[in-house]
C-alpha cells in the first residue's frame, strides 16, 4: 500500500472500505505510470503504428457509415452502466451564458453535454477518429464556437497508448465538428482562444509520449483553424503543457513547457527546458521568465499557470519536481511575470506523482482566491500564503475545474472519479451522475442471474449491479480493477482482481471478499492484468497465472502451481515483464489446458499440468491477449495477439484444430489492429472479436468478419463475456463503460474476402487517374464507392450488372487530397480497400 503522511487520505480510504465492507480487500494502487496499454501494443517494436491505427479507424467509419446505411433497421448496441461511477474527466467548461450548459471532456471517451445542470448529458463527439480529450475550449467571444484538443496529456494511468488526433472545431455549440489538423502533435495540454476573435486560437501540444518528436510546443491560428503555425519549440523532448492569455490584452500569451522522456525502461519527467514563457506579440517572439522561479533542472517537471481574470497582472505558477516528482513549490506574480515570489505550500497533499495533476484555478472576482489541484483539492483565500482542504470526500486525482457563470462561488471540480459540485469547495460536494465514462479492463455475467453485471475498472476498482439498471452500480473490491469471476453454478462465491494479482474471494456473493493468494509464491512475477479462469468442467477447479500457471482444486481457497516459467524470462522497466497473460480450458476434455505469455508463447498440457509443450511456432512473437479453447470441437482452439504488422504479414487470429501442432491465419478482411479478447457462442458457433476499434463477429470461422451491430462508441474494447442461456454479449470498453448486444439479433452482412474479389486500386497513392481492377465469380449487380475518412459516401462511382470474370474501371479523380475508402458491394458481400490522393 502506498503510505501517505496526509491526515484526509486516509480517511477517504477507511470510509472507501467501510462502505463497501471489505473485510480483507486488495491493496490500493500505487500511482505509479504503468506501460500495460502501450506495451501490449508496442511489443516487440517498443512503438505504435500510429498510422495503422488511423487506417483502422478510418475503415471502421467506412463500415459503420455503410451499416446505417443498409441496416437502418438493425438492433443496436445498448448501454448496460454504470453512469453512477463516473470515470477519468480530463478537462471541463461551463458556458458563460448559462450555468446548466456544461461540456465534459473524458481522458478516453469523448465529449459529453448537458443542458439541464448535468440531469441529463448528451455524446456530442461520436465521429472523430480520437475519443481521448486533451482540453476543450470555447470561445469567450462566441460560446457557439468550441475547439477541443485531442490527447490525453497526463501520461499515466492506462489510457496512453494512443496519441490523439489533433484540434477539432464546432460553430453550433458541439453539434457538428470539423477537424483541423494538427495530427502530429500527440497530445493536447491546452487550447486558448482570443478574447477578441474566435479566429484566434493557440494550442500547447505535448508531443508523443513514447518518443521524441518535433511537433511539440505551441501553435497559432489566425483563420480559425484552416492554417497553422508553430511558434514556440523548444526541443523534440519539450512539449507546452499550459497556456494562459491576457483578457484585456490577448496579444500577451504565457506558456508553460515540460520536459518530457518516456520509455517503457526509462522515465524522465523534467529538466533545464521546463520553464514559463511569455509573449506580448501575440506569439511571434518569446522570453522565458526565470525571476524568482525555479532554475535548478531537478526542480522543474511539470508547471501549471494561470492568469487572474479580476487582475490580470496578477499570475499564479505551480512546479512539480523533475528527480522525485514531489511538488517544488507555488509561485505568484503581480507584475505580468516580471518578477514572482515563492509562496505557501503547507498544507497541500503531496504524493511522488505530482506530474499526474497540477493545475491552478483563480476565481474570476477575486485574484486572491486560488485553487490548487492535486491529489485533492485545496483552496487559498489569502494569495497562496496559505491552504486548506477543500471538496473533500470526493475521488482523489484532481484534473480541471470551472466556476459558475452566474455564481463564482459555485464550483464544479472534474477528477478520475466523474464530476462534482459545491459551493465554493465546502463540505457535502454533490456528485453529478449519469456519465456512463468509465474504463473498464474485464466484464462479467453471472450465469445464473444474468442481470447481474460485473466488471473491473482503473481507479474505480471491481464493481457490479444487482438489477441490471444503469446507475445502482457499486464498487466491491478496492484497487484498479481487473478480471472478476461468478460461479457459474453458485453465485455465492465471486472473485475479484486488483492491479498485479491482487486476488479476493467472496462466499457471500461479493458482500465482502478475503484474500486468496495463499500458495502463490510472493516473489512470483504477476502481470498488471493477472489471468484468473474457472475450469469449465468443475468451477471449484480455478487456474491463475504468474510466470507459472496455478491451480485451485478448493474454490482458492489454497494454489499449486502446476507449470514451470512458461515465460522467456523477466524484462526490466515500471511493469512486471515475462508473465502469463491468458488462460483457457477445454470444458470437452478435462486436464487440457492453454497458456499464453506477454513475450508470444503459446503453451498447452494435455494432462492436467504434468506436461507442457510450447506450441507458438506459425503465430507472430507478439503479446497473447486471449485464448478460446472451442466449447464443442475437441483439438480446436483460437489465439488473438496485440501489436500492429510494421510491413509484415502478422495476423491478429488464430486458430488450431490439432491442439497447437499448426495455427491458421483467420484474420481474412480484418484491418491492422490489436485484437483484445475471443469468444463464440454455441449455439450459433458465431465468434466474437474485441478489438481496439469495435467489434466484429464471424459466421463462418473467420473466413470474413463483419463490424457487429451500431450504435457502440469509437474506443477500444477491452474484453467480452458471452452468456448463452440469455442470448447476451457484454463488451467492456476502455472509456465508455459496458455495453450489451441481444445474441437473438446477431446477424452479420458477409464481408467478402479479398481472395474472392481480388480488389486492387493502382496506382496508391493517386495523383490525377486510377484503375480499379477486381473479379467476379458470376454475373452479379455491383456498386463502387468512394468513402472519405470519416465514413462519408462522397462518390457514386459504378452501378451495373456485370459478367463473371475480370473487371477494369478507370477512375478520374477531382477529390482533395487525403485517406479514402473504396468499397465494392454485390449480392455476394462487399469488400472495401483504402486509397490515398496527392
């Protein structure tokens, strides 16, 4: 457990085990910045293919535009909660006009409105290809205009494999976007209009968070976003993390830079080029304020700013350290920057993760009243010279604040736990509910009463519902939450996950849980998200991994382990490396097991765990994220890796039906994209995939896959559970909560292989002219089209009957430049490709 000195943490802690009474519970995180997301998807190559995901995504628009289109009338994906437990808000704003106007910016699920004080909210940023928010931004002078950065800037905390795709634009309020560029930034710290013209916009950009890159800095629009330049660097290491702009005078802009190098065995939050600029040419020139601030390197990691609306001579400076990540200090100027002076930091929690957070909020009639996010929230009346807890009760991990348009003495305060509101930050905050944001790891049906959900989640631990409803959700077991298991033949016993192993069991059907790791060696190395199965013969029989594989024949109650290291070995780096990260067995024959391992090895005993044979030769070296053992085929199983092809010929699914002597590719027609979790359903023999970019499901063993069903968030899905005497499919999604699909409904349009049709477009890229070759294997109606990247039909460009056989069809482009999709539909299917224009 992390040991705190700060009296109030740990009374939120003892009032979070009391009310969920916990009588043994799982140790809370440690909040140190994990690399599991990114590793899972950069291993072996140690980076994304940032491009590929984009392509992903763009193919993902092109098949659900293509869905609504001929499947008006399909059931749809529905929400199955919680919006009671909130979730990680990076940013939020309350329009000027209108209190009960509020936006929320999630770090992975998008943007969210409401109108009516946050009764009721609205997803107002469903077609971009980036859910993950970095800041939004409305325009002082126009409330109906909004930009919002893309990103998540805080590096840490699971959603930071993917960058963001740059700055997007609203002129009606959120009601339809347009992007702007700037996809290379990375993320977004900050967006800053001008006071004075809407057209005038800056933006601080972090850069990439697992490598170096160029654009990083600030940047400038003049013309609303059609043209952009960057107008502070500092280094391809240094990105800008704040900015504040003069009210009065928005010629005068400040920027705060950051320092920042991340590796998965390196970490480096700091250094010489951390520093506050300023500018009084609207950008076109900068100075670095130094007066009174920090200049020792170790004392400069991440810096907030901000500006006093009621006197905007008056600025305020938080620093965190570079070398333990504490906080440095809170600095005050009240000449423009000219000079600062160091103020109080009493008081203010202080945890080694500083970086996580840190931003100040002075209120808007009074320069001297200053809030200090953190671990908690503290508030200062008297300049800094002091601070006191403010907001307390509510979830730690601090991130944006606003104050009432009508009444600055009411706040609204966003944390890793949802949105709150009190006056002023005093006692009894009230939690503003109905945001279905949560992050979930793992999802859950209990068998026997399949209106109970479970699931795990970052910072909001194992949680479940009773009922089925959206919002009586209620957390269980403590810590970041990870795999949860219901007997399926008594729900009395349930068992729950934390963060590298942390395992707890229940008899009383979750009520409260005791610790059951006994017989699990201490020193054993157990991944960030431990695997943890029923034997499907038996569910007293369960089977756990570490670097070895475990059994429990007395519901947990005690652990053999059953294997030797089925790993290459440990890795170095801040997470545990060279463990087993999937588990199955086959429910037809008993003793048949399935290992798999974070460094691509594939194990299987046929005898109970007496003997092990690797049996990976033909699947790519790539993280294992799943395993199916087939439940009505004995020998055949199924195999997903993370990971991206880098020009290779990877495949993202596998199967076997010899028991791992030889492996199949069954990715046929899916794009490049890591592949999260398999299941079938039975009944049907239908296969399910959870992906990075939705769902997709197989009628005929993976020989085409189709995106299944609409109406399910652009975020990545994390894990499936499928129950065959409900006819359900829960997906858990890493941003937006769960989902459920009614399995009656699960049919899918057959996606035509690209053996079948042998569509090509040459050449690709196209500069003016194209042919479109592909064949037909009889006399068949067909439709070409051309879709752009966000899933819009642009083109019309074929409709004819055609022969059997061979088909040419030149193309003349008068299209602007950028991704398109062509998508070949006949009565046999369809199949789409992607082209690019110069």
């Amino acid at each position: 457990m992390q040991t705190y000195t700060i009296k109030n943490a740990y009374l939120l802690l003892l009032l979070l085990l009391v009310a969920c009474q916990i009588e043994s519970t799982a140790p809370v995180k440690e909040k140190q910045p994990h690399d599991y997301f990114f590793r899972q998807r950069a291993y072996p190559n140690g980076q994304i293919d940032h491009q590929a995901y984009r392509t992903a995504l763009e193919y993902r628009a092109v098949q659900q535009n293509s869905r609504l289109e001929s499947r008006a009338n399909e059931e749809a994906w529905t929400l199955a909660g919680p919006t009671n437990t909130g979730g990680r808000i990076s940013d939020l704003e309350v329009a000027p006009s209108d209190e009960n106007i509020i936006y929320i910016g999630a770090a992975s699920g998008g943007i969210f409105k409401t109108s009516d004080g946050g009764s009721n909210w609205q997803p107002i940023f469903e077609d971009a290809l980036s859910l993950s928010i970095g800041d939004i931004a409305l325009a002082p002078s126009n409330e109906q205009t909004i930009y919002v950065g893309t990103g998540e800037p805080n590096a840490g905390g699971g959603s930071l494999a993917y960058d963001g795709m740059g700055v997007y634009k609203s002129k009606d309020a959120g009601a339809s976007w347009t992007h702007l560029g700037l996809e290379a930034v990375g993320s977004i710290g900050k967006v800053v209009v001008s006071p004075k013209d809407e057209a005038v916009v800056y933006v601080a950009a972090m850069g990439h968070l697992f490598g170096n890159n160029p654009e990083r800095g600030v940047y400038r629009t003049t013309d609303g976003g059609e043209n952009w330049e960057q107008i502070l660097y500092v280094s391809d290491s240094t990105g800008a993390i704040d900015l504040a702009i003069h009210p009065d005078r928005p010629e005068i802009i400040y920027a705060a830079t950051w320092e920042r190098i991340r590796r998965v065995n390196y970490r480096q939050y700091g250094g010489a080029t951390s520093g506050i600029y300023r500018s009084v040419n609207g950008g076109d020139n900068w100075e670095e304020l130094t007066a009174g601030l920090p200049s020792d390197p170790d004392a400069k990691g991440r810096i907030g700013i901000a500006i006093a609306p009621s006197d905007p001579e008056v600025l305020y400076a938080s620093y965190v350290r570079s070398d333990n990540a504490r906080l440095q200090g809170i600095y005050r100027t009240t000449n423009g920057g000219d000079t600062w002076q160091s103020r109080s930091k009493s008081g203010i929690t202080d945890v080694p993760y500083m970086w996580w957070f840190g931003n100040l909020f002075v209120d808007p009639t009074d320069e001297d009243l200053i809030y200090y996010l953190g671990f908690n929230t503290h508030k200062s009346t008297n300049g800094g010279g002091s601070w006191q807890p403010t907001f307390v009760g509510v979830h730690v991990d601090q991130h944006a604040l606003a104050f009432s348009s009508n009444d600055p003495s009411k706040v609204f305060l966003a944390n890793d736990g949802g949105l709150y509101s009190s006056n002023a930050g005093g006692s009894f905050p009230s939690k503003i509910e109905n945001l279905p944001i949560t992050q979930f790891y793992t999802c859950e049906i209990d068998a026997t009463q399949p209106e109970r959900l479970y699931g795990g989640t970052q910072d909001n631990g194992t949680i479940r519902t009773t009922t089925g409803a959206l919002n009586d959700w209620r957390m269980i077991y403590g810590g970041d939450g990870f795999r949860v298991l219901v007997d399926p033949n008594d729900n009395r016993y349930v068992y729950a996950e934390s963060q590298y192993g942390g395992l707890g069991r229940s008899t009383n059907g979750g009520s409260s849980f005791r610790s059951a790791r006994d017989g699990i060696a201490q020193g054993d190395r157990k991944n960030w998200n431990s695997p943890l199965i029923f034997d499907p013969n038996d569910s007293e029989t369960l089977y756990f991994g570490t670097q070895r594989v475990y059994r429990s024949n007395n519901r947990a109650e005690r652990w053999i382990a059953i294997s030797p290291d089925l790993s290459d070995g440990g890795g170095n780096g801040n997470l545990v490396y060279g463990t087993i990260t999937s588990l199955a067995a086959s429910a037809l024959e008993v003793g048949v097991v399935y290992a798999g391992t974070d460094d691509g090895n594939v194990w299987i005993t046929r005898d109970g765990g007496t003997n092990w044979t690797k049996i990976n030769n033909g699947i790519p070296k790539r993280w294992i994220t799943s395993i199916l053992v087939d439940p009505n085929l004995e020998g055949q199983a199924y195999v997903t890796v993370s990971g991206f092809r880098y020009n290779s010929d990877l495949a993202h699914v596998f199967k076997t039906e010899d028991y791992g002597a030889t492996w199949i590719d069954i990715s046929s027609n899916l794009p490049d994209v890591p592949v999260n979790d398999i299941v079938k359903y039975p009944l049907t023999d239908q296969l399910f995939l959870a992906t990075d970019i939705g769902v997709f499901a197989s009628n005929n063993e993976g020989a085409s896959w189709d995106l299944l069903a609409k109406n399910l968030p652009n975020v990545p899905i994390i894990d499936l559970d499928v129950e065959a005497d409900a006819d359900l499919l829960v997906a858990a999604t890493y941003g937006r909560s769960l989902y459920r699909y009614d399995l009656k409904n699960a049919t899918t349009t057959r996606q035509i292989s690209a053996a079948d049709m042998q569509l090509r477009i040459s050449p690709n890229p196209i500069v003016e002219n194209a042919i479109v070759s592909f064949v037909l294997n009889q006399r068949s109606s067909v439709e070409l089209l051309i879709f752009n990247a966000k899933g819009e039909l642009v083109r019309q460009v074929e409709q004819a009957r055609l022969d059997k056989g061979e088909h040419q069809i030149p193309l003349a482009f008068d299209l602007a430049s950028g991704s398109y999709w062509l998508s070949l539909r006949t009565a046999k299917g369809q199949i789409s490709t992607a082209f690019v224009i110069l």
